[in-house]
C-alpha cells in the first residue's frame, strides 16, 4: 500500500522516516512513604478487644454475685464495675502491646460493662421467669427465712419484678452502673497506664 512504511513482503522501509524528537522520559514514581502501624480502634470489630471485654464483663457478673451471696458492702460492687475497666486495659495493652488513648480506654470498659450488662440480662430474664412458678417462690421464701430477711423485702421484690415498670429500672439502673463504671475505669486505665 501507498502509505505503508515498510513492505509487507520483504520488510524494506518505503520512505523515510522523520524522528519527531526525543522520546518522552517517564519520571519514576516517587518513593512510598514508610508507614507506622495504626493501633487498632477499640470496637466490637477489634478481636483482642472483644475477646478480654467478654471476659471482664464475666468477671464484673461474677463480682455481683459473690457480692450478693457473701453479704459483702454494696460499694463493693461499684469499686469492682470500675477496677473491670481499669484491667481490661491492663490485659489488653498486655497482649497486645499498645498504648491506648483516654477515649479508647473507655470505649475498652464501656465493651466490658455491655457484655456484663447482656449476661445480667439473660440471667435476670431467666429468674422472673421461674418466679412466675409458684414453688419457685415458696424455696425461695424458705431460703430467705434461714438467712433472717423479713419476707416483706422478698414480697416488695417479686412484686416489683412482676410489673414491667419495675424490670424496666432494675434494668436502667444495672445499665447504667454496668456502662458508665468500666468506662470509667477504662479512661482511668489509659490514662495511668
């Protein structure tokens, strides 16, 4: 063909060819910045968090109830909720070997107190039901009387766990001494450590 620049049969070039230029240089790209890690953000989707939050939400649980069974002083109870902040950041900068901020720290214990707060729930759950048994009740009544509590405490409790006024603040005030205490604790935590 007329406008070929070489021949298809035997390669010679057709006519001459005209350079424009130098060929355009392709700067290199430049270097990629190194990095430092990012610690992870503490929410439900950061594993090692997860993991020691359930497990300081067990361990506040079980404080409750060894609490209440030993007749030990109620503040008990709030010092523990707090302390299980303060060591969920313990644990987790132990095992993973980052600082966390004020923020993140109580993120940490309010995680803990929500676990601690679902597995009162469920238990909680758990006990108005079987009080809805009338001899569910009357061991329960048997067992108050060894332990020398007057059975209008029990009578004002059953009554207050039958109406849904009364769970729902049993369950406002567990939610906010299982949330705001290991937040607390956790800022707490944080900051010390």
């Amino acid at each position: 063909p007329e406008d070929a620049l070489f021949c298809h049969k035997c390669g010679k070039p057709q006519r001459e060819i005209v350079s424009v230029g130098e060929p355009e240089v392709v700067p290199a790209p430049p270097p990629i910045p190194v990095t430092v890690a990012q610690p992870l953000i503490i929410s439900f989707h950061n594993g090692p968090a997860v993991r020691i939050a359930l497990g300081m939400g067990f361990l506040a649980f079980l404080c409750l109830l060894v609490v209440g069974q030993l007749a030990l002083p109620q503040a008990l109870i709030l010092v523990w909720l707090a302390a299980a902040g303060f060591l969920a950041v313990f644990l987790y900068r132990r095992s993973t070997g980052q600082r966390l901020s004020v923020m993140n720290g109580a993120r940490l214990g309010w995680i803990s107190g929500i676990f601690g707060f679902v597995i009162v729930t469920i238990i909680l759950t758990v006990f108005v039901i079987a009080l809805s048994e009338p001899s569910v009740v009357a061991t329960l009544r048997e067992q108050i009387k060894t332990r020398g509590i007057p059975d209008a405490n029990l009578d004002q409790m059953i009554e207050a766990l039958h109406s849904p006024s009364g769970i729902t603040s049993v369950l406002g005030l567990f939610f906010l001494l299982f949330t705001v205490l290991p937040a607390f604790g956790g800022a707490v935590g944080a900051k010390l450590l």
